[in-house]
C-alpha cells in the first residue's frame, strides 16, 4: 500500500482486539486510525471496510473456510484465522483487488508474523476459495430455516431461533437483512435557536448529502463527508447524531417548560440534551450516569451543544439517591441492554450474547426501574426504554414494572408521527424493529404515577 503501513496488518490486529481482547469494534477501528491519522483517505475507508465487513459476515465467511480447509475455524492460531477470515471477506465481497494479490499479501502477512511453515496452508486454502466459492452449496432452506438464515445472514443460531419465535419467519428475515445494510448517519437537527433550511444549508456548502430521515422533521441523514469533526454544523452545535428511535423518546416524554426531569443512564447525552432542547433552556434536565467517563461524554456535549439547562453527575443508577425522592416531573430510564437493536451498527453484539448475560442484564433493569420509580412525583411520568428487540428486556420487564409499582401505562399515540400508530401504542409503548421502521431496534414505554 502507498503509505508504507501494512493496512491488512492493521486490519489484522483490529480484529484481534475486538475477537480475542473484546474491545467494541467501532473503538478499536477508531483508535488505530487516529494512531495512523497521515494515511490518505482510500486506505483509511480499505481497513474499516474490511473490518467491518469481516465482522459482519464472520459465520458466513466461516463457513466457506471450513468448507475447504482440512483444519476448522476454531482450531486455528488467531493470527491465522483473523488473516484467513479478512482475506475471504475481500475475495468475495471486493472485486477491485485481485484475487491474486488478495492472496499473496495473506502469505506474505503470516509470514511476517512468524507462521512461515503454515505459508502453504494458507495459500492452499485462499486459492482454492477463490477458484471454487462460486460452486460452494449453503445449507437449504427447506431442511433447516434456522441454519440457512443464520450461514446467510450471519447470525448465531441461537438468536435466529428466538427470534422467529417472537416475531415470525417475515419478520425475521427482514430484521437480519437491515442489520448487513449500510447504515446512514442520522442527525437531529436543533432547531431549538436554528432554522433547520440554514443547517442543511450550512451541510449542503460542505459538500454533504443531506436526506429526509423517516418520522421527524428535524431528523436528517447525512452522507458523502470525510470527517464528521470537520463539518461547522457539528463543531457549532448545531446537530447532534442520533438515531430517530432515541429522538422519540423525548417526543413520547413530552416535557414542559420548567420541568424537573432525571435521566438516570444519561451517557453520552443525546436523550437529556434533546429534552433540555423541548424545555427551550427552561427547567433542568439532571444527567446522570455510573463513571466520571461517561459524564465527561455528558459534558462535552453539553458544552459543545452550549446548553444551559442540562447538567452531569457521576451517580450509579443502582443505587438509591434519597435527595431525588419523588422530586421528578419525567424520569428516564433508558437501561443497559443486550443492544440487540443496534447489531447493524455493532456487529460484535450478536456474537457475545449468552442468556446467562440476560438473565443478569434483566435483574440489573429491574433494580434500575426500582429506583426510577421512586423519583418520580405522584402524578409524574416514567419513560423506560432500550435499544434491544429482547421480549424479555422489554415486553416482560414492562409488565413487571406494572405489577410491583404504582404506575400505570398511558397512550402514546399523540406524540408520535400517525404511520407509527398501533394498538400498542395505543396501550403506551412501541417496539420499533430494524428493517421494519427504518430505524434501529427500539422499545420505549410511557408510564403515569398513580
């Protein structure tokens, strides 16, 4: 490559810290890049392309390298399955590099490593996929849906079968095709204090696509810009990226001018600075979260958004603040989840899920729901949301929430766009589902104090 960087060296280790070190992909991908912050434009968009893709399409690509090596996947050194995993991901998703050179720079990199007697194992296998994948028979539908939908789509089993349980074998499929698609960044525009015409414009002068996002006015997508850093809207404060289903929430909790509202798991801010935005500066949004890093996320967004009526303290969630004791008009309690919703965007997601994981994610939401409960005033609101499509983390934690509180489910349906309406919205919650909304996967319940 031209800058005198290995980029499939790089590709090679960002996967090595997401696989074996467990670090979120878009922070590992991140993180070597601004390391590298010199290298040109084409290289820097070849390394996330590949990364991304790789982990996307990992029990896809799998299956086409156990279908031709004599050793499986999950025997191999990682150095050697992160090389072999992002070389097939180029062989049969990239044509602008020839098969060719994908296969000698994957030689020549487990050379460099130290694996100089695994070369021709290596090149074996990479020459043989390029020859043969196109014959390559997957597992057939009819036989086994949950297999085929899971070699198609990469998703583990154990999620495709949960799934078409809840949702039903349409749904499904739609949900895991919208996770492989690229997603657009979607920003809200605060047209709280700016015309929202002057900050398309503003995007529009720098060369931005600029695209109606579904539900929202203010919502937009953007695309076609190098570094969302540069553009003058972001450093100005005048968006904010956030995806539409989080920007319901402050839609659905409807704040006033003057309220006292608490969002309890506020990191990075986007929830609490949108309801200080519907507040037009009045009453106070107090954004909390569990470690002084989350709140300096908090507070760089504040003061780059220079909002006045949003503050962030440090204050674990779990734990009983007897100072805000029925003191809240609106509390949010937007809980840590499985983030099913967001696999689209955080493809590791899907492969770390364990229901041991869950079990202990829902007695955490619950002991958080415990105490956002008892902030809220007699009369007050409680909004309770996740970015997760987990019956279990929703549905069910909702109707346990009923069960043990004083509260009572109260309509939504005047605060959300008409296409959005159902009967249970009607009830007071939505389930918005990626593939089928536009959206990410989201829930978001709507609570009144009895």
């Amino acid at each position: 490559m031209t800058s005198g960087i290995n980029t499939r060296e790089m590709i090679m280790e960002i996967l090595l810290q997401i696989d074996e070190e467990g670090e979120h992909s878009h922070i590992a991908i991140r993180n070597a890049l601004s390391k590298y912050q010199f290298l040109p434009k084409q290289e820097r968009a070849f390394i996330t392309r590949v990364c991304e893709g790789t982990l996307e399409y990992r029990i896809l690509i799998d299956y086409i390298i156990d279908s031709f090596s004599k050793i499986p996947v999950d025997k191999m050194k990682p150095p050697i399955r992160e090389i072999l995993r992002s070389a097939v991901y180029q062989l049969k998703f990239m044509d602008r590099v020839p098969d060719s050179a994908v296969c000698n720079e994957a030689v020549k990199l487990a050379q460099k490593k130290g694996f100089y007697n695994l070369k021709p194992f290596v090149n074996g296998v990479l020459r043989t996929v390029a020859r043969q994948m196109d014959e390559l028979e997957y597992p057939p539908r009819e036989e086994n849906l949950v297999r085929y939908l899971s070699v198609r789509y990469s998703m583990p089993e154990e999620l495709v079968e949960r799934w078409l349980n809840d949702y039903g074998e349409e749904t499904t499929e739609k949900m895991l095709a919208d996770f492989l698609e690229e997603k657009p960044v979607t920003v809200r525009c605060r047209t709280y204090l700016n015309s929202l015409d002057k900050i398309c414009e503003s995007l529009k002068n720098q060369g931005v696509k600029v695209e109606q996002a579904p539900y929202l006015p203010y919502a937009k997508r953007i695309s076609g810009y190098n570094h969302i850093l540069a553009l003058d809207a972001f450093i100005q404060g005048k968006m904010v990226v956030q995806d539409v289903s989080s920007m319901l929430v402050a839609e659905i909790a409807n704040p006033q001018k003057g309220d006292y509202v608490i969002d309890m798991c506020a990191a990075p801010g986007g929830k609490s600075l949108h309801i200080g935005d519907k507040m037009e500066g009045f009453g106070t949004v107090d954004a909390r979260d569990i470690s002084q890093y989350k709140v300096n996320l908090i507070e760089e967004n504040i003061q780059r958004l220079n909002s006045i009526n949003v503050q962030a303290k440090v204050q674990d969630a779990t734990i009983f603040d007897v100072e805000s004791e029925c003191k809240a008009d609106i509390v949010l309690a937007d809980v840590p989840c499985s983030g099913y919703g967001v696999i689209g965007k955080k493809p590791e997601i899907k492969y770390r899920s364990t229901a041991q994981k869950e079990e202990e994610l829902v007695i955490l939401q619950r002991t958080i729901l415990d105490k956002a409960a008892e902030y809220v005033k007699p009369r007050g609101v409680l909004v309770f949301s996740t970015c997760t499509i987990a019956k279990e983390e929703n549905e069910e934690n909702m109707m346990w929430f009923m069960n043990n509180h004083p509260f009572k489910l109260e309509s939504i349906d005047e605060f959300i766009p008409e296409e959005l309406r159902s009967e249970t919205t009607g009830l007071g919650y939505l389930q918005m589902l990626p593939g089928v909304h536009g959206t990410d996967g989201f829930f978001i319940a709507r609570f009144r104090r009895k």
